[in-house]
C-alpha cells in the first residue's frame, strides 16, 4: 500500500505561501497577500505588544501602525532578515514612540489602570511568569526574553529586531534569567549563573 | 531546556488575547490608503561630481605650494657647550637624588608580575563566561 501522507503535505506545503513570497507578490502590487501576511501575524504580534502597552487600545494602535509601516516601507524590506523579525522591529519602535508620546500625557492615568497583560491570562493557577518579568526587567530585557522564549526566535534574529549586538543580547538574556531564577527561588540556576559575574 | 524555559513557554501559550474579527479589515483599509515608498537611493549627479573632484584638487595644490614657497632653511648650527654643561643646576641637584643608574629589571619588575595576573584573572574569567553561555543556549 502505498503512503500518500508525504505526498499530501507536499502539495499542502505548495499550496500555503511562504513570507517571502507573500512579499514578493505584496511588491508587485497584490495588496491580498499583504492582507494574508496581516492574517498571518496579527495575533501574535497583538499578544506580544499587549505585554509592552498599558492598554488594549494602544496595543492595537501599535499593532496597526506596525502593520501600516511595513507595507508603506516593504520595498526597503532585506528578505535576508526572516519576515516576523523585521515586523517585530518595526513594532517595538511603533510602541517605544507611542509610549514616549503618552508618558507625559496619562502618567497619573496609567497607575489606577488594571494591567492589560493580566486580563489576557487565562488559566492562571499560580501568577504568570511573564507578569513577574515584567516587574522586575527593564523593557529591553523583557523584550529579549519574550522573543527568545515566547516567539521562539534564535539570539541572532532577537538581537536583530532589539537593534543590539548580540553580545548584549546574549548578556541581557543571561541577566534575564538569573533575576527571573531568583525570584523564583531557584538557587541552582541563579548560582549557577551568577558564577560568570562573581 | 530547563525547568525556566519550559515555564516561561507554557506561561506565555496562556497569554490569549482575542483579536478583534474587523481588525484585519480594519489595516486592510488602511493600507489601501497608503502609498508604498520605493527605498531611499541616492542618485549619481555628475556636476556635483565635478565640481567636488576640482574643489579638492585645488585645496590640494594650495596646500602643496605655500609648504614648498619657503625653500629648505639650512639646520642652524648646535651650540659649542655639551648638554651636560648646559644642565642648569637644580636638574643637577635632583638627579642626585632620583635612581637613575638602577636596572631596567628592578624596574620593569612589579609592572611584569601585575600584568601576569591581570591575565590571569582575564582567563578565569573568559572561561566561566564562556561555561554559562553554552549552558544557557
């Protein structure tokens, strides 16, 4: 009997394009693939800048913005960089800028607010790790290790989208962990770990 | 991966939060009201070339000429006196006092021996940096 599983995938994968085919197409003016491209990251990168906005709605300003600006500049677009890394830099600049524009305006507002990062929490037995990290690292940190853990991004396309070298990257990371290890009461890892900076 | 890494994976599955259904809609309108930017080149403007080529070449030629203007000045001749005679006094009274007759070695020796242990301490630690980097990626 023969498999028609390998054969059946195959043709799922040609059937489902790839970013950089989805770019190449948005360029030569298909604004559709663009719209498969937003289907494509939109949830993903919502989770992402509702753990960085103080609210839903900039979270999703940020979102469309991130969007808008991509397709405005597509063409400066480097296919040797993955898609979702150059839209993660686009949006962490987006949000920075928005952030900056807000802080002065709603700095009392935002303290009486409830977290937005904590009403998107479901199934929550104990308190979630992202909200400790997000109490104790600076908002790079943060940033690195949500991309690194949560997006699955390798330290290289991480140290990319940040716009750092990826000795700070690395470094940033490894800080990362032993104050989250720490927090955690984990003495092993943060032992561990600390060794390299005494 | 660690027990860190496998919880922060799991805690970060649990952040959900729903994307509005006209969202989509809602950038796709957007973006067919904005205009794609072709990338920022630089273009090539030959009259800007030029001129720029002959403004350089004649800072060059200036400066050429007004260093060779002077002609070559012949070295004016050493005073007859020895450098020893010249030495005024109290340079004479504080070489008594300053070690200027010890060994390179006495003095070079301390230097050394620091230097040997910064590069030691340097080692040490580039080796654990080195032990926690592999072991955290």
């Amino acid at each position: 009997m023969r498999d028609v599983r390998p054969r059946q995938q195959e043709r799922f994968e040609k059937t489902v394009p790839t970013d950089a085919e989805l770019v190449a197409q948005t360029i030569r003016g298909s604004t559709t693939s663009f719209e498969h491209l937003v289907e494509r990251y939109q949830a993903r990168l919502l989770r992402f800048l509702i753990t960085r906005c103080t609210s839903r709605a900039d979270a999703e300003d940020a979102m469309q913005d991130a969007f808008i600006n991509a397709y405005r500049y597509l063409e400066s677009y480097d296919p040797r960089w993955q898609f979702s890394t150059w839209l993660y830099r686009i949006a962490i600049r987006n949000a920075a800028e928005n952030a900056k524009r807000q802080a002065t305006v709603a700095a009392d507002a935002a303290e009486d607010a409830p977290d937005v990062l904590e009403e998107c929490i479901q199934d929550a037995e104990r308190e979630n790790l992202w909200l400790t990290a997000k109490r104790l690292l600076s908002q790079d940190a943060y940033t690195a290790m949500w991309l690194r853990y949560a997006e699955d991004m390798p330290v290289k396309e991480v140290a990319r989208a940040l716009g750092r070298p990826q000795s700070w990257t690395r470094v940033a990371l490894l800080r990362a962990r032993r104050r989250l290890a720490m927090a955690l009461g984990d003495d092993d890892a943060a032992g561990k770990e600390s060794k390299a900076y005494g | 991966m660690d027990d860190l890494e496998r919880r922060l994976r799991e805690d970060a599955k649990a952040i959900r939060p729903e994307v509005p259904p006209e969202m989509a809609a809602r950038i796709a309108s957007s973006v067919r009201g904005v205009r794609a930017l072709p990338p920022a080149r630089r273009e090539f403007s030959w009259p800007l070339w030029l001129a720029a080529s002959l403004t350089g070449a004649a800072a060059a030629t200036v400066a050429i000429v007004s260093l060779n203007r002077g002609g070559v000045e012949d070295p004016a001749p050493l005073p007859a006196e020895t450098v020893a005679e010249a030495m005024p006094d109290y340079i004479r009274d504080f070489e008594r006092q300053l070690p200027l007759r010890a060994k390179t070695a006495d003095l070079t020796a301390p230097l050394e021996e620091e230097l040997k242990n910064l590069r030691s301490d340097l080692e040490r630690a580039k080796e654990n940096v080195e032990e926690d980097l592999d072991f955290t990626f």
